[in-house]
C-alpha cells in the first residue's frame, strides 16, 4: 500500500482549484441542460400521477374519509 494521502482542500482558500477541473465556459451550459431535464422529468412524474397531482387532487374526498 502507498503510503501518499492526498490532503484535504482547505476551503474556502482551495476552491479556484475545482475551476481547473471543472471548466464554466466548457461545462456550464450541459450542466444546466442536465438540471432542466431532471426538473422536467420530476415534473412530468407529478402531473402524471392523479394522487399527487394538484390540478386534479380532489380535497372534499380527503375531508370525507377522516
């Protein structure tokens, strides 16, 4: 086993070392591509189940049974 253990990043002070990694003007846009599908697709869970669904959630149903 090596003996080398990469030290921990110090932040705030090591932060401008994720930007050598990761590159805004490279991943920005993807990234941002990728939330909006995520959002999408939770979206598109919600409206298509009835129980979660606000436009069709029928609230007198609910004060019926209790």
């Amino acid at each position: 086993m090596s003996e080398y253990r990469a030290s921990k990043p110090s932040n705030p002070k090591d932060d401008w070392k994720l930007w050598l990694v990761v590159n805004p003007g490279t991943w920005l846009m993807p990234i941002l591509m990728a939330v909006l599908v995520v959002a999408l697709a939770v979206h598109a869970f919600v409206y298509a189940n009835d129980s979660y669904n606000p436009l069709t959630f029928d609230a007198s149903a609910v004060e019926a049974s209790e």
